[in-house]
C-alpha cells in the first residue's frame, strides 16, 4: 500500500488496549475497513492505474485504529508457538490451540482488511500450484476460459479482461519461474495482489448468480442474489463467510479445509471442508473475522 495509506493495527501492536476482547478486536477491525474502503464504481474507471487507486482509497484520519502500511499482506512462515504466545493468557484459546499442534507445524498470517481469506486462498493455492505443476496447468486452463463466464453474467468487458490478464500473467510467470519466493513477491505486491482478489471475487459473485435458485435460500434481508453480491461479494474490504468460500472452492475446484479457533464448547477446534467431497489441498485458520494460512506437519 501507498505511503500515507491508514489501516488497523494487528492483534501484536503495542498501542492496542490491553483490556480489548481479541475476538471483537478482529471484528472491528475488519468492519471498520470494510465500510471505510468500500469499493464503488471500479466498471467507471478508463485505465488500470485509476483502478489500482480505486483499490486504494485512503481512509478518513478518524479511523480507531492504523495498521501500519508495511503489514504484510502475506506475512512469513511462523512455529505455530507464536499462536501460543499470542493466547498464551487465554485459557480458551490456549488449550485450542495446543490441539493444533500433532498436525499443523507453521502458519503464515495475512493482512486483516476484510480480504484476508482471498488473499490466504490465493497465496496458499498458487504455494501448493508451484510444487504440482499438473494443478498449476488446470487451473490455468480453467481461468483462460473462466472470463467469458463472467462476460456472460454481465461484467463488464474492458475492466474484466484487464482484472483476468493480471491473473494470466500471474500465472504464467509462475510456469517458468515458480518460486515460493516469487509468490510472496506477488501476493504482497498491492497493485498484484488486490487484481488477483478483485478477479477471485467475480469469480464468487458469477457462481452464485448461476446458481441463483439454490443459493437464494441462505441468503438474509429480503435480498435476492444478485444484491448480495453486489454489496457483500463484489466490493474489495468486504469479509468472506460461509457462502463465499462454498462458491469460490466450487467454481475453481480447490479442496478447503477451514479449523475454527473460537469460543465454542470442546478442547478441540472443529473443521469444515470446502466442498465437502474433497480432499483439502489448502488449510487455513479461521478466528472471529480473520483467517490466517496453516501447514500441516
């Protein structure tokens, strides 16, 4: 993000109040970006830098909280002992994540701004893509076709093709020079990274308006599904749920698995697959609004 660009803190900065409840702290974090960092009108602007400022919009100097503009949208890989220590005075918390340690020895945390689950996906997936060249090929092939979906569904033509060319470039590079260096570089360079979300979140939004007649059921407020997605889908900053990350993991035809780190009953996290039919390829960690990436060991 540009110099002057404000955001909330991470859970770890020293200035956060000592007495703030982590769970809302989260939450308020990423509901405050949300609202503040709204995407509109992206199908109006007439070039790819007037979009990457879109994707910037600086935030009113009233926000409670900043993170700081050098948080890694993707951090580094970290001992899943920095999870203890985080809990490490919240008996809840703390006995949970002990039973995450037989099978997960790492995890890489993102960037608490509403995209935190994309950005997991993307990085997580592209990760897993460069040690398996065959799924980096199908899902190559897969997004060379996936825009004339997203024609179909009525996105506009000039700025999707440029969202679906930033991907394919992506990609492309990857094939010939697929590094997991090269991915940190991708996935935590803004104008890359917030392309690639972009395109995963039409990609959403066009699942679930096929799918319209099934997924209107779950959907709250009166709002048919092409409302939804237009305000909960389609604009960067707003939080993926349960609808989300079924619709993204059904189009692309990645496996999920999702371990809940919450206040719920039981010493051990529960898990949810995405779909539930297939096998996982990309773990991530979910706690009150936030999702970070997880390796098994």
């Amino acid at each position: 993000m540009g110099e002057g660009v404000y955001f909330c803190p991470t859970l770890s900065e020293a200035s956060c109040p000592a007495d703030v409840n982590q769970d809302e702290l989260i939450k308020a974090q990423e509901k405050q970006i949300a609202e503040e960092l709204f995407l509109e009108n992206v199908g109006e602007c007439t070039s790819r830098r007037e979009r990457g400022d879109v994707l910037r919009t600086k935030p009113p100097r009233s926000s409670p909280y900043k993170i700081k503009a050098n948080t890694a949208m993707v951090g580094s890989l970290d001992g899943l002992s920095s999870l203890e220590e985080e809990y490490s005075n919240d008996p809840v918390y703390s006995s949970k994540v002990k039973t995450l340690l037989p099978k997960f020895s790492n995890v890489r945390r993102t960037r608490p701004d509403g995209n935190c689950f994309l950005r997991g996906f993307i990085f997580a997936y592209l990760e897993y893509c460069i040690h398996h060249r065959d799924e980096l090929v199908r899902f190559k092939k897969y997004l060379e076709s996936s825009k004339e979906e997203l024609f179909e569904i009525g996105f506009p033509k000039f700025t999707t093709e440029d969202f679906h060319d930033m991907f394919m470039e992506v990609v492309s590079d990857l094939e010939g020079s697929g590094s997991i260096d090269r991915v940190e570089a991708v996935c935590n360079d803004a104008g890359t990274s917030d392309y690639l979300v972009v395109y995963l979140r039409l990609l959403i939004s066009a699942h679930l308006q096929k799918n319209a007649e099934f997924f209107s059921f779950f959907i709250e407020g009166g709002r048919t599904v092409e409302e939804f997605c237009k305000q909960e889908v389609e604009p960067m900053y707003r939080e993926c749920d349960h609808l989300h990350i079924v619709a993204l993991t059904a189009a692309v035809g990645v496996g999920v698995r999702v371990m809940y780190l919450d206040r719920g009953e039981g010493d051990a996290l529960v898990s949810h697959d995405f779909p539930e039919d297939k096998e996982p390829i990309i773990h991530l960690l979910y706690r009150p609004g936030h999702y970070d990436i997880l390796y098994k060991a």
